[in-house]
C-alpha cells in the first residue's frame, strides 16, 4: 500500500485540483476504492468516473479495477505488522545491514524535507508558549519521546495522552503562540486528527510528522514534514523518525544556548542522588 502512498507524492506537483481530490480522499478513506466500483467510487469522491479511470492510468495501472485489486490485497487482507517482515529474509539479512538500510533512508528523508519547513518547526518550538505532543499507537513512543526531549532542553511541553488527559481542558490552555505536534502514520488514528483539529481551532500552530502531505492530519496541519519511504510499517519508520526528532531538539539548543544553559544548572541543582544508583 505504501508504494502507491509515494508514487502519489512523487507525481502530486503534476495533480489537477481534481487528482488532487481524488489523492485525498484515497488517503482518507481507501476502503472506498477496495469495495466499490469505479462509478460508485466517483460519486463517493464527488468528481466523474472519467476522472478515477485516468487517475488509475495516471498511477501507472490499466484501469480500475487493476488497482482494486492491489488495494484489496493490501488493505484488506494484511496488517500492518504483517507488512513489518515482508523483504527481509532471516538467512541472508544481517543486524548490520539493516542499520544500513535506515542510514539510506535518513539520507532519503533529508533529501526530501524542506529546510526552510525545518528551520520554521524550530522556530515556532523555540518561541511557543506551550507545546502539545500527540501520537498514539505505534506513534506512541515517537511522540512520548519528542515531548520529554524538548521538555528537558526548553520545558513547557507536555505528552497528550487522549486516555488520559481530557481533551477539552488540555487544548482550552493552548494559545495563538502555542504548538501542537501530531504523530500520525498509517492507519491514521483518528483521536489524534481530532486533537490537531481542536488544536488549530483554538490558533495554535500544527506541525505534523506523518508519512505523507496527503495524510488526513494535513486537513488541520500548518506545517507538515512528511517521512516518504518505500516502507510498509511505522517501525521501519521509526529509526528515521527519531533521526529527524533528536536533530530538531539539538538544533533548538544550539540555537537557544541561553535558555539550554539555564535548564542544565536547574538540574544540576537539584540534590537527587537518591534517585540514581551511582
């Protein structure tokens, strides 16, 4: 599934507005096109039959149904997890080439994100007056780790947890100079979209780190820093993620020395050796 995700970006710069619809609403809703037929499909999308046929050849399939196939195959009768041990065969596969693999692809996504896009993420983080961090599932541990990471180099940053939190009070404190982070990778959970809604809706700036600017976060994102890779699960993703994640909390420090300084002597002030073994 995720190779037809990036063959949409890559050719999305060439997408009438009503490619772009229908990449959209594929992103968003895929059971669609694995379930109806192609005039069906249409009338779900809101343009002409004609314009999912040529969509289809556009992708690079004969026709519809071509493509139907392959999303039903995909969608419908794989997980995720499952996808996480397609192409790597035990025997002949190393520890070590496989962290070759994700040096490949960091190098890829660096190629691919806009510094201009990176240098506003750092910004606007450096400058909020708070930060919300959201991501659940196999977003979880992204977005945990990011919120402590710049809680401990700038603070006022907390963890959303949608099971915990509640979800009013948390992004009733958001102002128009506040930022909300969002994790969202396939399959897009929609408590997180939901959040990002809220979250715009009240002024806050959205970045979000998902797999693709079609993403349904992009609806309620400002700034979207998209991880494109020939990858079929967030946990190959993740390496790359957490590339991504560690550059950007280091830049802010480097670029805020100031404000990093303080936090160190904060710390170190506090007399904590009974929480630490040596």
């Amino acid at each position: 599934m995720e190779h037809i995700f990036n063959r949409m970006d890559e050719q999305h710069s060439t997408y009438s507005k009503s490619f772009q619809k229908v990449a959209s609403y594929f992103y968003r809703n895929p059971n669609v096109f694995a379930l109806n037929s192609a005039m069906q499909a249409s009338k779900e999308v809101g343009v002409s039959e004609t314009t999912i046929i040529r969509f289809c050849h556009k992708l690079g399939y004969k026709g519809y149904s071509d493509l139907q196939q392959e999303v039903q195959s995909c969608l419908l009768n794989r997980s995720s997890l499952s996808d996480y041990v397609e192409d790597k065969d035990e025997g002949k596969t190393s520890i070590k080439n496989l962290m070759l693999h994700d040096i490949h692809n960091i190098q890829k996504v660096i190629e691919q994100i806009s510094e201009d896009d990176l240098d506003t993420v750092v910004t606007k983080l450096s400058n909020a007056d708070r930060i919300l961090v959201s991501g659940v599932r196999s977003s979880h541990a992204l977005a945990n780790w990011f919120a402590f990471a710049l809680d401990l180099v700038i603070g006022k940053t907390r963890f959303f947890q949608p099971n915990i939190d509640d979800v009013l009070l948390r992004l009733s404190e958001v102002t128009t100079n506040s930022v909300f982070v969002a994790f969202s990778f396939h399959r897009y959970a929609v408590s997180t979209i939901q959040s990002a809604k809220l979250a715009k809706q009240q002024g806050a700036f959205v970045v979000s780190i998902s797999d693709s600017k079609f993403a349904p976060i992009a609806d309620f994102s400002d700034l979207i820093l998209p991880i494109r890779l020939d990858v079929k699960s967030t946990l190959d993703a993740a390496p790359i993620v957490f590339s991504l994640m560690n550059s950007i909390v280091s830049t802010i420090s480097l670029r805020n020395p100031e404000t990093f300084q303080k936090r160190v002597e904060m710390l170190d002030a506090i007399e904590a050796t009974d929480f630490f073994a040596k």
